[in-house]
C-alpha cells in the first residue's frame, strides 16, 4: 500500500490524475506528489516565448529563492517526523 512521503501515513492518501499521470494528496500534510517521476518530452504546456526569456534571465534568482525555501521546510518536516527526511 502507498504510504505518503513525508509522515508515512497511508490513510489519508487520496488520488488524482493529471494528464495520464496519477498524483497522490496527503489529507495529513496537504503535500501532493508522484509515484513515479515521469517526463514527457514535448509535450508540456505552452508557454511564449517571452516567458520563456522571463524564466531564463530569472533562473538563478528563483533557483536560489526556492532553494532557502526548500532548506527551511526539510527542518520543519523534520521536526514534525522527529526524523531525518529522506525523499524530498
């Protein structure tokens, strides 16, 4: 049975699809993810080519901004598991 990443509960799971792809929504901690990491060449949603060069010329501001976020979430996710996070 399909156990949530993050407090490992399997209860409070419930499921949806995007495109052909299931993705999993803890009820516990609202955290939504796959079960498999899955890329589909070609085939994501379309974006213009001016937010195309927005992304570029940002990517190492969000890349960086995401990132301090990132680190400051595990230690809350750790705290709550009383545990080293593993997949994240």
């Amino acid at each position: 049975m399909r156990k949530c990443l993050i407090c490992e509960k399997n209860k409070t799971l419930s499921s949806f699809y995007w495109r052909k792809i299931e993705i999993y929504h803890c009820k516990y901690c609202d955290i939504d993810f796959c079960a498999n990491m899955i890329e589909i060449e070609g085939n994501s949603s379309p974006v213009h080519m001016d937010g195309i060069k927005m992304m570029e010329n940002s990517f190492f501001i969000t890349n960086s901004l995401a990132d301090s976020y990132a680190k400051k979430r595990i230690v809350i996710y750790e705290n709550l598991l009383e545990r080293k996070c593993e997949n994240i």
